[in-house]
C-alpha cells in the first residue's frame, strides 16, 4: 500500500514538472495542426458515422433506439483506452534521452501521455452528456453519473498504462503484441452489439459470461452508457467491478513499475 501512495503521490508531489510533461505532449499532439484538439473530436464522431451507416442503415443489423448515441457513447470509452495504451507503450523510449540524464520520478511520463489522452475523453464525455440530454430525457436524472464513473474508468487506464509502458522498456516485444491485440479486442467489446442481442448468447451461456466478465473494458462500457443511453442506474455489479478492476490496475502498475524503475536507465 505504501508503494502504491508513494507511487501516484508523487502527482502532487512534483506537480509542476508534470505539468510541463503533460503540456510537452498535449503540444506535441498537436503541433502544426490548424483544428487541434478538433481532430481528435473527430476520430469518434467519424467511427460513429462510418458504424452507424453500416450497421444501422445498410444491414439493419441494430434496432436499438438512439443507436447514433450507443455507438459514440461506447467508442469514446475504447479510443480512449486504446490510445492511451498506445502511447503509454513507448512514452519511455520516446523520453529515453530525459531519462537517462535526469533523475526524477519517471511514472510521470507515462501518466502525461495518458494525461494528453484525457483532455479528448473529458471533451466528448461533455458532449455525449449535452446529446443524451437532448435525445434521452429519461436519462435527464441519470447522465450525470457518467461523471464519477468515467474517473473510475480514468483510473483503470492510469493503471493498465503504467503497467504496460512499464513493461515495454524490458520486453520490447510489448508494444507488438498490444498492436496485434487491440483490433481483436475492440470486437470483442460490445461497442457495435449488445451482448444480449448476439444470436445463441442463451445457448452459450459460458461463453457469454466470459465475454461479459472477462473482459476489463466490458463493465465500465456497460455501466457508463446505461446512464446516457439507457436512462437507467448501473448495475451494482458493473460499478463494483469497475471500482475493483481500478483499485487494482493502479495497485498492480505501481507493484510492475517500482520492480523495473531501476532498470529503465540501463534498459534504455
């Protein structure tokens, strides 16, 4: 417990500079671009579009009401946490220089990254809240726990992307088998489909249970847009799975990370 306090204290504790890492990276994103942070809006607003066309309107496969606002509403949750596992894979060897002349706290660079990350999520979770305000009035006295929830889910992330940024440094191999794994993952999640809606989920009962549970990023998807799409309260299991799958990614990124610290230099 005292390493993890000591792990995500130092946040506060060196603030400053990793403010001037967060504000190096939210630059660096966007450096050269005339819109900004407009092009990272419009990367789950163009998916939406793209899903909605095909699923929706083409094959008719959904029936779902307010699909437009299922689909965003879940793919905000994946761009997030993909990207930043992504950037978390090689925030150590893209600051390998800084590393290596400076001693300092370096979860912080893997939390700016993430940070970076965030500035996106908190925007479109603003705007998902704005729609279903306007499209769902029977989630009027429910959207706004998509608030404490999506800071449970940020925790999530924060914990998962040390874990992996931590490992990449001494097991290259990381970052690959991420890539190769997040397509895969992405259909796996009910993003586009319901869980219940797949043909056979009563025959394979197991099988969906696996899905349901088994999956990290299943939960916090269910539990978030049941109060923006669904107008309804969370399951109680999908909070407390989403409380306890947080609590420990951030214990198990701490443990990885003060395991392999000392190696980052040499690793490097």
């Amino acid at each position: 417990m005292s390493t993890t306090l000591a792990v995500y204290g130092d946040l506060l504790r060196y603030r400053e500079l990793f403010a001037s890492l967060f504000r190096r990276d939210l630059n660096a994103k966007y450096k050269g671009s005339a819109l900004g942070l407009a092009w990272s809006l419009a990367n789950p607003l163009a998916l939406m579009g793209i899903y909605f066309l095909v699923f929706a309107v083409l094959w008719q496969v959904s029936n779902l009401d307010h699909y437009a606002l299922y689909l965003l509403a879940g793919l905000v949750m994946w761009i997030f946490f993909s990207t930043s596992l992504q950037a978390a894979s090689r925030s150590m060897i893209d600051y390998a220089e800084l590393i290596k002349k400076v001693r300092f706290p370096r979860q912080l660079v893997a939390f700016s990254v993430v940070a970076a990350q965030l500035v996106t999520f908190g925007v479109m979770l603003v705007i998902l809240i704005v729609v279903s305000l306007i499209t769902v009035p029977g989630a009027r006295g429910t959207v706004w726990l998509s608030i404490p929830l999506a800071a449970l889910f940020a925790g999530l992330v924060f914990g998962v992307a040390l874990i992996i940024a931590s490992a990449n440094v001494v097991f290259r191999d990381v970052e690959h088998i991420l890539a190769a794994a997040l397509l895969p993952w992405f259909f796996l999640t009910p993003i586009l489909y319901r869980l219940e809606s797949i043909p056979g989920f009563q025959r394979h009962h197991a099988a969906a249970e696996i899905l349901r549970w088994g999956n990290p990023v299943t939960p916090p998807v269910y539990a978030i847009r049941d109060t923006i799409w669904g107008g309804t309260l969370p399951r109680a299991a999908d909070v407390i799975y989403l409380v306890v799958a947080a609590i420990v990614a951030l214990a198990l990124g701490a443990f990885v990370f003060t395991r392999v610290d000392d190696r980052i230099p040499v690793e490097l």
